[in-house]
C-alpha cells in the first residue's frame, strides 16, 4: 500500500495510522502494571480496539469519550478476577477531568466509573449521586512543564489537579463526604521531557504519605516526548519506569500492601503511528517566498497553529514512476507550505508566535502528494469544520492493508442539526 494508492482509493486530506507502530509502542510500556491510554490523543474507535487488544486502559475527559471507551469494547468497571499479585483490580476506564459537567456526572453515577477528581468541589458532586465511592486525586504539584506554555499543566499558572497545599484539607472533605481517596495521580505536562517528569516521582511520593494507607494505586500520568525533529531520538523509558517503581517499592514498604503503578501517555502510543496525505493544489511566489499550498489546512492538523509546531514533511511525486525517482530528485528548495483556510495563520512551516517559516523539500509540483508526519496524536481529534471544511477520513493500516474506519464528512454532514 503506497501513497499514491491511498490518495486514489480514500482522497485526500487523509489520516493514515500504522498499526503496527500503536502495537511497538504499547509494547514498549509492558513494564508498568497498567498503561492508561488518553484518548484525546487519537480516540477513533479503531485505535481504541487495537490498543484494548495490547491490555491498554483509557483515560476518558468527557462523557463523549465515556461513551467511545464502551463502543470500542471497554467495560464500565473493574475486572475483579484480573487482579494478580495482590495488585488492587484495574479500572478499565477512569474519567479525568477538573469538573463535571452534569452530563459526565450522570454517566459516571449510573455507569459506575472510576473518577479521578482535579477539583475538591467534584468530592461532594460525586458523594452525593454515588456515596461510599473510591476516587483518585489528581494533584498539582505547584510545578509543571510541556512542550508549549499551553501544554503546561502544572504550577500556579494552571488551572489542573488539587493544589498540593491543599491535600489535608480536601482528605477531610473526603472524610466527611464519606469517599475514600484509593489513587494519586499527578500529570505536569504534554511533550515534556524525562528530567522534569523524574521530579514527578518525588513529588507524588511526599503526597502519597500525606494521603496515608487508603492508596493501592499512583498514576505518573503522562507527557512522554517523542522525537519530531531531525536529531531528536527516543528518551530512556527503561530508567524512567526503574524511577517511579523504585518509589512504588517505597510506598508498599510503608504502607504494607501492594500499590499498582499506572502510566498515562497519549502521544506516546500514536503520535509516531500517524501520517496526513494532502495533495499540493498550487504553487506561488510572494516577492522572495515560494509557498505550496495544499488540500490540508489547521482545520485538518492545528498543531502548527495552535503551538508552532514541527511536523516532518516528506514529498511524493504523482510522476515518480519508482523509489529511485524519489531519491535521484533534483537538490531541495526552501518552501513555506500553506493550506486552502481563509486565514493567514494556515501555515504547517510555522514557528511559535506564528511566524513563517520554511522547509528544505524536493521542488514539487502541482498534483504530487505532501506527507505531513508524526501526526497521529493530537491531529484528527483536534480537526474542525472551521470553512465549512468536511472532517477527513482515517485509515487504518494493518498487514499491508488499508480499513477505513472513518468516513470523510459529507457536506449533508456538515449542517446536519441545522435549520433554516
Ligand atoms: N493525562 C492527562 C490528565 C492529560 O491531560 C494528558 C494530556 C495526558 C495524560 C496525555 O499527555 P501526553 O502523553 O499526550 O503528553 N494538544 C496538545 C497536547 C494537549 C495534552 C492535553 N492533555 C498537543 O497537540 O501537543
């Protein structure tokens, strides 16, 4: 299955997701007790069956991802019989927010789902639809760090998670609410790094004891990085995991019963799996600028929009008659690459601030395919309808072949609900 023949069978744009790539990097957690999935990374329900078959658990923010986690075959509760080891049972989906909107309130009561609680004011909402509940707290360890300030989720300047001055007084409004506090979970950022995420451990730990003996479970939450730069490589997992279960180890000596270690990556399970085809529509110059414009804007991936991101981009041509024509192409030229939004932010070659940028690609031209890579976390799900643009299609691509598992957005789609 090459380029060219997905853009001919599916159109374009497209997000195309390598399987096999999820499966490598669920696997490449099997340390830990229990890999949490958070699905606002990439929440297709295909990607969530794949990754329910690797014994990944999700993360769910909202009732709409409540209600993806079940349709994707995840059961509301925990699985008594799957507790090994004396580990406390797994919840298969844990509802992650800093509120509840009355709907997540409803969904979570009647369907009996594990909550991770990011604001005290959530103890007496949950105590009083479902009394007696066990619940996580999400605590913000005054300190924070992601790839972006927007992705920041720690420290004053973040709205996230129990401030962690805040702990006795919100144990004695779980007291008295009548809910015991059984997980701590903490998450300072998205696309960190491993130095600021080791302060985590330490963090989590002078909490847990705070917390005391009612804890069988700790969440490092997640902000894994991935290598999306040229240069940029993969960060030592092995010598986070022995970090955190280090800690573990500590806390169960303590407290003399075993505690479940959680991770919660989002970006780390499909950023590296995720791929959009877009066809380039026209080719300018503005005075020194040369800009190829493509069927893709930030209505398709608002990540260079929204934060200045990088995405690697490779060129297909449509003329390439093998590989070898792709190789022996004539030297690269330096191109700012555009889409078709009426909105001069719709740039991919973009820096923080929104400054244009450009990029080194084989002279292309109208009619070749442009591959924006690295797409598959925090792409699709963060698409939107903005120019009236219809929401693209995703493909799955298992064992040499394509599955459509979403359907592009028709316009009929597009004002459905609407009327006149
Ligand atoms: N857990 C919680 C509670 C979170 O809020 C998040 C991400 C994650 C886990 C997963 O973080 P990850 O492993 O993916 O870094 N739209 C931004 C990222 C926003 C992340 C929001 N929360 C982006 O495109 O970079």
């Amino acid at each position: 299955m090459n380029v060219a023949d997905l853009a001919r069978e599916h159109g374009t744009p497209l997000y195309a997701y390598d399987a096999d790539m999820i499966r490598q990097r669920c696997r490449d957690l099997a340390a830990w007790d229990t890999v949490r999935f958070a699905q606002k990374a990439c929440s297709n329900l295909a990607v969530l069956d794949l990754i329910r078959r690797e014994g990944v658990v999700v993360d769910a923010v909202s009732t709409g991802e409540i209600h993806r986690a079940l349709k994707a075959g995840y059961s509301a509760h925990a699985d008594r019989a799957a507790a090994a080891d004396g580990l406390p049972p797994v919840h298969p989906i844990v509802y992650t927010a800093d509120i509840f909107d009355r709907a997540s309130l409803d969904a979570v009561a009647k369907l009996g789902i594990h909550v991770n609680c990011g604001s005290a004011d959530m103890i007496e909402q949950l105590a009083e639809r479902v009394p007696g509940a066990n619940i996580t707290l999400r605590v913000n360890p005054g300190f924070g760090h992601g790839h972006s300030q927007k992705t920041n989720t720690g420290g004053e300047g973040s709205k996230h998670g129990i401030w962690h001055e805040d702990i006795p007084e919100v144990l004695r409004r779980a007291e008295w609410a009548g809910l015991s506090v059984s997980g701590l979970h903490m998450h300072i950022g998205s696309g960190t790094d491993l130095e600021h995420l080791a302060e985590v451990a330490s963090a989590l730990e002078r909490v847990a004891i705070e917390i005391g003996r009612s804890l069988t479970m700790v969440s490092a939450g997640g902000g894994l990085p991935v290598p999306y730069k040229p240069g940029e490589v993969h960060a030592d997992l092995g010598g986070y995991f022995q970090l955190w279960d280090g800690m573990r180890k500590r806390l169960e000596e303590r407290f003399g019963h075993r505690i479940r270690l959680e991770i919660e990556p989002g970006r780390y399970l499909t950023a590296e799996s995720g791929y959009v085809v877009t066809e380039v529509r026209a080719i300018k110059r503005q005075g020194s600028r040369k800009y190829l414009l493509v069927d893709a804007g930030f209505n398709t991936l608002a990540r260079p929009v929204l934060y200045g991101s990088y995405h690697p981009m490779s060129l297909c041509p449509a003329k390439a008659e093998s590989a070898a024509d792709l190789v022996a192409g004539a030297a690269a030229e330096e191109v700012a690459v555009g889409g078709p939004l009426c909105e001069s932010g719709d740039i991919f070659t973009q820096t923080d601030g929104g400054f244009v940028a450009s990029r080194a690609l084989p002279p292309a031209q109208v009619g070749d395919l442009l591959v924006i890579e690295i797409a598959g976390a925090y792409g699709f799900v963060m698409a939107s309808n903005y120019n009236s643009k219809p929401l693209p299609a995703e493909v799955l691509i298992d064992g040499g072949k394509a599955r459509l598992v979403r359907a592009r957005q028709t316009p009929e789609d597009l004002v459905r609900g609407e009327t006149v």
